[in-house]
C-alpha cells in the first residue's frame, strides 16, 4: 500500500539532464568489419585518439566518457587479450559490460539460438555489440540483424580489424613512422585472421613484405592477389633466416590447430618456426617482434627480455585502440 499522503514525484529532472552528444567523426554508429573501411585520414584518427586515451590512463586511470553506455562482448571462440582489452577499455571510460565470452555454453545458444536472434536480443541491452566467431562473414550477419554498431573481433580465418589497428599503431608508435619499413610475417599466413587484416592495412603505405611460412601456411591467393595489385615489393620464403636481417618488424604468429581438418598436417608444421636468441643476434638493432598472442612455441622466452621484443607492449596498445574505437563508435570521441 502506498502512504497516503503519496505523490508521484519525478524520479529524475529531466530538464537538467544533459542532451546526448555525439561528435560528427565519421565513425557514430559504424560497424566495423573488415580493414578495408580504413583509410590513413581514419587511421590516423583512430591513433591520435588512441594517443589520448594512453595519457589519459597513465595520468588518472579512467573517465566517465562513456557512463551510461553497455557494450555486449559475444565471444564464439576462446580469448584471452581481445575480450579482456575491450571490456577493461569499456571500464576505464566508465561504461559496462555483458560479457559473454567464458563460455557460450552457458548462454542461450547452446539452446540453439541463431546467431541472429542472439544479437536481436542484445541490442535490447547494449548500444554496442563485439563478436568473435568461428565463421567467415559472421559479424556481416551480425551487423544485418543489428540496429546497434557491431565490432568485427575475429570471424574465423576471416578478419580481425581491431588487431590489424593495433598492430600498426604498435609498429607506428615503436618504430616511429610506417612509410619505407620492411615487415616480414612469419608462421601461419593461410589460417591467421591477423595476418589477412594485417597485410591489407600495411598496403596503404610504403612498405616491403616478406611472407614466410611452410607451403601448406602459404598466404592465401585472394590476399596474395591484393598485395600484388598494390604494387608493393613483396617475397615469399620458407626460412626465416632470410628475412631476418633486412626486417624491420618481424610479425611472428601461430600455427592455428583448431582450422585444420587434418590434425596430422597440423602435427607436420607445428614447430616449424621458433625465434630464438641466437636468430635475434642477426636482426637489426633498430627492429621490433611482434606476435598477436598467444603464442605456442614460436618465440623462445629467452627472447622477451630483448628491447626489440614488443609483443606484451602491443598487448597494451590494444587496450588503447579499443578504448578510442569505442569512443569513435559512439559518438564521443
Ligand atoms: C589472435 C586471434 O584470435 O586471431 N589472437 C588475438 O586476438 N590476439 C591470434 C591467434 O589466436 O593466434
């Protein structure tokens, strides 16, 4: 029973209430898919934002930029730094979260919800939705269903935009500049989604590439064709040993065991590359390592106490990339 001498009072005063801003960026409600929507004026926007963010977080640790937001983070497939980064990014700009990324089992999908009606209902919640999926073309679909922006964290052996972002944006901030750099990927070229969104980002400058892997892990063609289209200097290689010393960034990745259909292919080539200490004794002393993590063997542990080791600071800069991403996304940055 309600007193009786109860009014209904407004809970919130709504005239005081600031309006909804939005910043006319060029980015408000984009889905972000694939490296192809980058150009080097939104490259470059995304990374003096991402500069921003970093000083902010080391000054005070985190603002209200985003309060009253929720991002959904829909994980298919297993992640450690992807999920992570972009739910810590979510907090250090004061908005929330619905993780679903420790296991799908637990959610409605092992129902046998679609896909689509997964993301139909959290947009009901959220104002933004991350996905990672095992199948090409999966946030596409995502993206269809949704009236809310989705953000492309891995389809498969498709794309991962947000890491090809942060990739650069690492060999940008270590190196110091893009245009003029040889970059040599190693490792699982056919099957590594980074590699893909890498190799199309790296197009847009002047760049050398070197791809270096077993023959079944070669670059697919479709990529290849890309590259060549561009015009850029490009090789092909089995041994790191011939790239190792000209390289300016050595972009190292792993052998993806859960794409082959054919675990003794995979038992074939799984060790097939290792970094070492003594391979590092030939590369530049101006050079950076990277590696999109995790990693199972293909850089040897006595080579992370190299300064040309930048693979955990690339970790750090993806929590920076995603906080600007998101920020752009949503109209505040
Ligand atoms: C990569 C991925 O998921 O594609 N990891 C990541 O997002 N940092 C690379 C990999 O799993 O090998």
């Amino acid at each position: 029973m309600l007193a009786e001498n109860h009014k209904l009072k407004p809970l919130f005063d709504f005239d005081a209430l600031p309006p909804k801003q939005t910043v006319g960026n060029g980015f408000t409600g984009m889905d972000v898919l694939s490296v192809a929507q980058f150009d080097r004026d939104r490259l470059d926007y995304i990374f003096a934002r991402a500069r921003e963010m970093r000083e902010m977080v080391l000054r005070i640790g985190g603002t209200d930029l985003l309060r009253g937001h929720v991002l959904a983070c829909l994980f298919y497939e297993p992640s450690t730094r992807t999920s992570s980064s972009f739910i810590a990014a979510m907090e250090r700009l004061g908005g929330g979260v619905i993780p679903i990324t420790q296991g799908v089992q637990f959610s409605s999908v092992s129902k046998g919800e679609t896909l689509a009606d997964t993301v139909r209902t959290l947009e009901q919640y959220a104002d933004i939705i991350v996905l990672r999926h095992p199948e090409i073309g999966s946030s596409q679909l995502a993206a269809d269903y949704a009236s809310v922006p989705v953000i492309n964290a891995g389809d498969g052996p498709g794309e991962h935009p947000t890491q090809a972002l942060l990739d650069l944006f690492t060999i940008r901030e270590e190196l110091g500049r893009l245009d003029g750099l040889k970059v040599a990927m190693i490792g699982d070229l056919r099957y590594g989604r980074t590699v893909q969104s890498l190799t199309k980002l790296l197009l847009q400058y002047d760049v050398s590439l070197r791809f270096v892997s077993p023959e079944i892990l070669r670059l697919p063609l479709n990529t290849m064709n890309q590259v060549i289209d561009a015009g850029v200097n490009v090789r092909e290689t089995h041994d790191v040993a011939d790239v190792i010393q000209n390289a300016d960034v050595l972009y190292v990745t792993r052998v993806q065991k859960e794409r082959f259909s054919d675990l003794a292919q995979y038992e074939e080539v799984k060790n097939y590359y290792e970094i070492t200490p003594e391979l590092m004794a030939q590369a530049k002393e101006k050079m950076i390592v990277l590696h999109p993590l995790p990693r199972v063997g293909e850089i040897h542990y006595a080579v992370d106490s190299d300064p040309r080791a930048a693979y955990f600071r690339q970790v750090k800069n993806g929590m920076y990339i995603r906080m600007a991403l998101l920020a752009a996304v949503l109209g505040r940055a």
